[in-house]
C-alpha cells in the first residue's frame, strides 16, 4: 500500500498529512474538494482513502457509503478523520 488519496476542506491540514505521508514514502495526491468521489479514486487509483468527516457539501461518510456500495472501490481501506 503506497498510494494515498487524502480528501480535506482545509488546506492547511491537507499540506502537513501530505507531508508527513510522503516523508513516510508513501505517493500523496489531495483534494480539497469533490463532487465525484469515484472519478477521483478512478484517475489516482489509491490503495488506501483519507476523508475528512465534516466538510462542505457531501460529508466524508457519505462519500466512504459511496465507495462501499460500488464494486469496483469496495474494497479499498477507508479513514475517515475529523477535528468534532
């Protein structure tokens, strides 16, 4: 497991986990926003999903339920992380 996608509306959170995950030598790629969860594990193809819970829009929850219901992502690991 070496690929990362971390999902986070604050920035500044998403820099220091991209960092300290890529000191760890894992491969990062970050979003701080996403209306398609899918379409971002589609072009990444992570191994692992770090998701904030509380954000805009669709909450990290719903976005885990959304990749658990599909074939295709449910088997990739999911965090979800948040500051409540």
């Amino acid at each position: 497991m070496n690929k990362v996608l971390l999902i986070d509306d604050d920035v500044d959170l998403l820099d220091v986990l991209e960092s300290a995950l890529a000191y760890f030598g894992f491969e990062v790629k970050t979003s701080s926003y996403t209306d398609d969860i899918h379409a971002l594990v589609t072009i990444h193809q992570p191994d692992l999903v770090i998701i904030d819970y509380i954000m805009n829009g669709i909450n990290g929850g719903e976005m885990c339920s959304m990749l658990k219901k599909k074939d295709s992502t449910k088997k990739i690991p999911v965090i979800i992380l948040s500051a409540y």
